[in-house]
C-alpha cells in the first residue's frame, strides 16, 4: 500500500480489553473504542462542524472461556468512556472477547459493523488469551491497542468502517431513517457495493484500488445508497449506456470495475443513485458553510479540461465537487443525450442543493419532491425513473412559484443535469 493512498485516509481506533474487579470475585469486561483523523490536505475532513466521532451506541460482546461462550449480550452502554458486561462471577481461566460495534446515529436507525456475514462468533476482534487470575488488581487493564491506518491486516477494515460511521452522529443531518443496515467489512468479497434485500453493504477489494476499507470515500459512498433508498426508493439501474465518445465510458478505470465511473454518461437511474452517494460522502466529509467541498476519487479519472483516455489520472484523486466553472461534463464532452447524466454533474447539483444559498434543500424536502415524482417512493418501473423531465415537473408541484423551485430548476441547468 502506498504512502499517498494511506495518506488519504488514516484514522485511528483504541480497543481496550478490561477487568474491573469487585469483591466475591466478581468481574467486569469492558471494551473501549476511540476514533481520531487526520486530514490529508485536500480538504474533505473537518473537526469544528461534524466532531470526529460519535460513541458507538451499543457493543455486542461474546466473551468465551477456553473455547466455550461464557457471556454473550449487549454491552452496558451508560458510560461515556467504555462498556462492560454485567458483574460476573467469573472463575480463573483463558477469556477471550469478540465484539460487534452498532452505532445509533438517529432515532430507530441502527448500523452494525462486522467482519463477515457468516462469522460464527458474530464478533470483529478477538483479544490475545489471558488467565485471568493474573490479571492485575486495578479498575483497568490495557490488553491490546490497535492503531488503524498503518497495518495491512484483516483486523483493520471494521475500524476504518466504524470510525466512517461514527461520523453519522451529532447534530447534522444526513437523512437517515428509521431502519437497520449491516456493514460487512470483508477483504474476500468483490468490490463494494449496497445490497437493497439484505438492507447490507458489502466493503470488498477490487484490483483497481485495493482493500476498500482504506478509502473513507467508499464506505461513505456505500452506506449513501442505503440512505437513498430510504429516502426515494429505488429505480430502474441499466448502467448499460454505450456514449458516443471515449471520455464518457469507462474503458480507462480497469477491468471489472468499468460498469460505470464518476464521468461515464449513465442513464438517469444510475446517474442519480449513483451522483446521490458520491454527494452523501462528500457531505460527511465536508463542512456545509464552506465555500468549497472536496472528494477523493477512488477510480482512475480523467482531467476536467483536457482529457484523454490514454493518461488517465490514478486514484486517490481530489475532486472539486461544486467548483466555480461548474463541470457539465456531458454537454462539454459533446455526449449529452435525453434521461442520461454523468455521476460527477449530479453530485454537484446535489450537494450545492442541499447546502447552499438560503433556499437550499433539506434531505426531507429532497424527499418530498422524488416522492411527488413518483406517488410514493420510487419502485423499478419506466415511469418513475428519475428523468429531468419527471423531477423538474415533480418540484414544479411542490413548489408552484418562488425562489425554492428556482434554486432547483435554475442549478440543474448550471450543473448540466437538465437533460
């Protein structure tokens, strides 16, 4: 793994194994979990607007006893520093913990992190065996620490993943709804991608990038389609659009990765899915009062103002996701065509409708005009693809007149999507 793609992302988790003693020998286990960031200068990561790190709200702990499931449950999580088991009468032998984070970052809205869906233990880590009757005498122990970023070892994927989502909580809103998604963090699986019927997202490996889990962007991206579908619902996704030209395919990302990329011409289901979730991760990593936002790329791009196939830029890949010559990419590139949009138009329209100007859109307001689009939320059928035409007449219903349908219509055209 290179220096630079480590750069773009390094976070760090402290994972505490403790004993905390009482009297008729009994014992607590608890797990402590912290999260810290470093930015790595292209400017998509911020501390003052969206803090570093929200709690996991619940710790699922199996605790085994030389080999055999002593305890199992979720973790006591009123204190602000750690979680434990109940008291137990816990007789001297090897422990061993596994554990699964579960973060709450809204009302009736939970996301698990774990290594695999068929992992027997239901469990992330596991701890070094120890005996416990040589455990000091004292209200903590340290048993093993890891730093996250710096390892290339499967241990390190749910770490990478949990700090992401524990970047959900706190006072903003992304628009999350009532509802459960599991996070796989699994190096053996094919690319990364968000299942609808499990309601579960898969963080994998892919020969064009590598471990996933490495780029915050990913997993932010992934997640992002969950939230789509809670919202909107879900379209008809035919990425099986041949462009008239070179630049608006995807022929330079690589093989098996090439189904669609962040300047391919897409019809209007992917190309808003797929716009929705790189403007997802890009608002997690963003502050929304600043005048500029920024994603890294995690696919081979092109240059915005002189591309060529032949020299496609390498990822990770800073992208200015509303600069002030907005991109429309298809229109410039001379691919544009009727219900079809690029990835990287959409995301900007998105973004800049969701945070700028005073007439800006909330996530339910967004909501409310794919719902008017398409009676209820959106299901796999022709008429309630998510066209230009459709939106723009679904915002025209919601708001008749006025500056809100303006910010709307008129952006879609600055940002090329109007077509």
């Amino acid at each position: 793994m290179s220096a630079k793609r480590w750069a773009q992302f390094i976070s760090a988790l402290a994972v505490f194994f403790c004993s905390i003693n009482y009297a008729h020998a009994t014992r607590q286990f608890c797990v402590s979990i912290r999260y810290s960031w470093q930015d790595a200068g292209v400017g998509e990561d911020y501390q003052t607007a969206n803090p570093a790190g929200q709690w996991a709200d619940r710790v699922w702990i199996v605790l085994k006893k030389d080999g055999t499931t002593y305890w199992s449950g979720y973790a006591d999580s009123g204190a602000t520093t750690y979680s434990c088991t109940p008291k137990l009468n816990a007789p001297t032998g090897s422990y061993v913990m596994w554990t699964t984070m579960a973060f709450k970052p809204r009302s009736g809205s939970y996301i698990f992190v774990r290594d695999t869906k068929t992992q027997a233990d239901a469990g992330d880590w596991t701890w070094y065996s120890k005996d416990f009757g040589t455990l000091a005498q004292t209200s903590y122990q340290k048993m093993h620490t890891i730093n996250v970023g710096y390892q290339y070892t499967t241990s390190w994927a749910t770490t990478n993943v949990g700090a992401v989502v524990s970047r959900l909580g706190g006072s903003r809103d992304f628009g999350l709804r009532s509802g459960t998604l599991q996070i796989y963090a699994d190096e053996s699986v094919t690319g990364s991608f968000y299942d609808n019927d499990e309601q579960a997202v898969y963080v994998g490996y892919d020969s064009g990038y590598g471990d996933n889990y490495t780029s915050k962007f990913v997993v932010a991206h992934e997640i992002g389609h969950w939230v789509h579908h809670q919202l909107m619902g879900d379209y008809l996704n035919n990425y099986t659009d041949s462009a008239n030209k070179a630049v608006c395919r995807c022929g330079y990302v690589g093989a098996g990765i090439d189904s669609h990329c962040l300047q391919s011409r897409e019809f209007s289901g992917p190309a808003v899915g797929e716009g929705w979730s790189q403007f997802f991760a890009t608002s997690v990593f963003n502050d929304p009062a600043g005048s500029t936002a920024w994603m890294a790329y995690y696919k081979k791009s092109l240059n915005f103002t002189n591309p060529n196939v032949n020299s496609p830029i390498s990822p990770p890949r800073p992208i200015s996701v509303i600069p002030s010559t907005r991109y429309r990419w298809l229109e410039k590139q001379g691919c544009d065509a009727a219900d079809t949009g690029s990835e990287v138009d959409w995301m900007g329209f998105l973004y800049y409708l969701n945070n700028k100007t005073s007439n800006k859109y909330t996530f339910t307001e967004l909501e409310g005009v794919f719902d008017e689009m398409c009676g209820g939320k959106c299901v796999q059928q022709v008429s309630d693809l998510p066209t230009w035409t459709n939106l723009s007449t679904a915002v025209q219903n919601v708001y008749p007149a006025g500056n809100k349908r303006d910010h709307f219509i008129d952006n879609g055209a600055a940002f090329g999507v109007d077509h």
